[in-house]
C-alpha cells in the first residue's frame, strides 16, 4: 500500500466540472503508446460505460489491483433500456475526458485512472476518498492507441491501512481527443430559439505580439485583459449557470501572487460555501462576494482588494477568490505547462470545507486538501470576462 497522496488534514475535492480544456482532473497521465500529434477535442453527452454495482465495465474494485476497461470502439454503455453496445469513442482517440464517482469505499484512499498500459503503483491521484460516502472529480487521460493496450484505461484503488479494501465506481466518458487531422471542425454556434449555444470568441487578448496590441482571439496561456494568463476558455458555455452576474466565457490569474494569509478575518463560523454547487467552475465570484460580507481581512479580502498592474493603458480591480473548480484548472493548464510563476505550495479557494476550514490546490504535486482557516495559504486572484 502506498502512502498518503493527499494533504495535512482532508481529502480532494469534489470538483463539479471536467476540463474540456487542455488537461482535466490532478494530473495529464500519458500512455506510452499514444500519439504526440496534436488533437482536438469533440464533446459527447455523458455516456456510462463503468459501474461496478452493476457489473457494467469492472464487476470490482478492490485494494491494490489495476484493473482495464476498453472505452474506445464497441462498448458497453448504460441506457434507460439497459445495457447495450455502442461507440462513444472511435477507435484511434488519444484521451477520454472523464467523469469519475468513487461511492462507499470500504476504507479511505485513492483511485487513480492510468493508461491501459501503464506498468507499476501509481504515483498520481485522479481521486482521493475516505470511508464511505460519494467522492466524484473529473479527469482527462491518454489512451494507448497501438499495443496491446489500444483503447484501454487502467483502474486502480489504494485502500490505506489494510489489503482488502474495496470501492464502488461509476464512469462517465463526457469527451475525447482524437488527432486534429482526422478530427471534425469545432462546435459552431448557431441563433435562435432552441439553438445550440457557444460563446462568442473575442479577440481581446495579447499572445504572440508579447504584449504589443491585445487583438488576438483568447487562448490558454494567452495574456487576457486584466493582464493575467486565461486558463480557462468555456467554448460551449457549459458553466454560465454557476456565474450568477457577468460572463465568464474566460478566467485568468492574476498576474502574481497575493499576499499569503489566513482564509478569513473569522476562522469560525461557517459562509455555506460548501457543496458541489459552490467548488465548480464560475462560482468562485459569488463564493467571494458572500465571503466579503464577513471577511475584512485574510485571503477573501486579498483578492477583493486586489488590483493588477496597468495593462494597455487599463488596471482591473475586478478579481475574486476562485473556487476549489477553477484553481484546479488553474494548476492544470497554467502549472502544469510552467507558466504564471507560481510557488510550489498551496493556494486558498473559495470553496469552504466546513465551518472551521477551506479547500486548498496544491501547486506543487496537484493535490487538493482542505485545512483551518488561520492556515496562511497563498492567494491567485481571479477575474472573468
């Protein structure tokens, strides 16, 4: 059994979002058979192709035992009239996008999802669970596409403290990547009544002119308009629902870190920000604002007060405390890629863990851990557009 892949005094955060942009979950785990190519995502409606109380995919997911399931070509999947076969992904797709539910695990861990091929204990965690409970997150992992592993990912659970430990699972494919030569072009959207919806792309960011003229269309790791990295573009305004006033089509990070400190001037009394509801991706501005009512000193206020250098001639002072969601993404598709200059140590969200604690994201491995809020946490602002 391996050791403790999470944090001083919880477990990882629930996380009501997949990211669809870039990579998703804790890590980018690569399968050594795939392709380097560049891909390009297409969206699918969720589809379940693992449920272990059911024998769909894995009959069981016990401690210390990887187990395979095929999720490209011809599969089982989960419909209102039973189990049937079906292709959700074609075969040759370089990685799925995946939502993943760990439910009553017999004793507390992780569940980590590999490629089908990878070889040895895991070292990263899509997951961390304690004993029993519904643990869900998103994750985004590379598939074999050759070998005798093509099409496959592995699944594996790591009870702590005893060899027997089991856990129900559920997994549902919401996308995948396939090689952008072979792929579709982007979802397009279109007007009107019952008309599928996509955001509008502007062009307002700084990228390849290095800060000249802010006129390129808005990308990962680009310069957005508050002079910070976008890491986050909702293509097909999936998470406006959760931003209750303004867009938030686009987030970046603040340009440089804010003063570390406690969560909040009051390290007591619970805000009711906890909840799937309040660590997805857009809630960060109303979790702040609730948290400002109360808060007049900490992290909350920190980013509340925080105002970027001029960029183009304009400083934005319109910047939250993100949620447990958008940190997440923040670690993924800015950390992970070495840019925005952050410190390997944990940063606060907005998304409490109960009243007496918060959700932290690690930026050093990527694991997500709540502790007390007199904890000095580093703070990244926020801000959308």
């Amino acid at each position: 059994m391996a050791g403790r892949l999470f944090g001083v005094r919880g477990f990882v955060a629930g996380v009501l979002v997949a990211s669809v942009i870039g990579a998703g979950g804790l890590a980018v785990v690569r399968a050594t058979g795939g392709s380097s190519s560049a891909s390009s995502y297409v969206p699918v409606t969720p589809v379940r192709v693992l449920d272990t109380r059911s024998d769909l995919g894995l009959v069981a997911v016990t401690d210390g035992v990887a187990g395979t399931l095929k999720v490209t070509g011809s599969i089982p999947t989960a419909t209102s009239g039973g189990v049937v076969n079906a292709v959700v992904v074609p075969a040759g797709a370089t990685a799925v996008v995946l939502n993943v539910t760990a439910v009553n695990p017999t004793a507390g861990g992780y569940v980590s999802l590999r490629p089908g091929d990878a070889t040895g204990a895991p070292t990263v965690s899509t997951l961390n669970v304690t004993a029993g409970g519904t643990f869900p997150n998103g994750a985004t992992i590379t598939v074999p596409t050759t070998g005798a592993h093509a099409g496959q990912i592995q699944v594996w659970y790591e009870a702590e403290y005893t060899t027997v430990g089991s856990t129900e699972l559920l997994i549902d494919i919401a996308g995948y990547y396939e090689l952008a030569s072979t792929g579709p072009a982007g979802p397009a959207g279109t007007n009107g009544t019952n008309a599928t919806v996509a955001i509008t792309q502007l062009s307002v960011c700084d990228g390849t002119d290095a800060g000249t003229v802010a006129d390129e269309l808005c990308k990962i790791g680009m310069t957005g308009p508050g002079g910070g990295l976008i890491f986050f573009v909702d293509y097909n305004d999936q998470y406006a629902s959760f931003c209750a006033t303004g867009d938030c089509n686009y987030l970046e990070a603040s340009p440089a870190n804010a003063t570390s400190g406690a969560w909040c001037s009051d390290t007591s009394t619970g805000l009711g920000l906890t909840g799937w509801d309040k660590s997805a991706v857009g809630a960060g501005r109303t979790n702040t604002t609730t948290a400002d009512t109360t808060c007049t000193t900490g992290a909350v206020q920190t980013a509340v007060d925080y105002t970027a250098p001029s960029f183009n001639g304009v400083a934005k002072d319109d910047w939250w405390l993100g949620s447990i969601g958008e940190m997440m993404l923040m670690y993924t598709n800015l950390r992970q890629a070495g840019v925005g200059g952050f410190s390997p140590v944990s940063y606060w969200s907005s998304s409490e863990y109960a009243g007496d604690g918060a959700w932290l994201q690690g930026f050093y491995l990527g694991y997500q851990t709540d502790d007390f809020k007199p904890y000095a946490g580093y703070v990244r602002p926020v801000r959308a557009f």
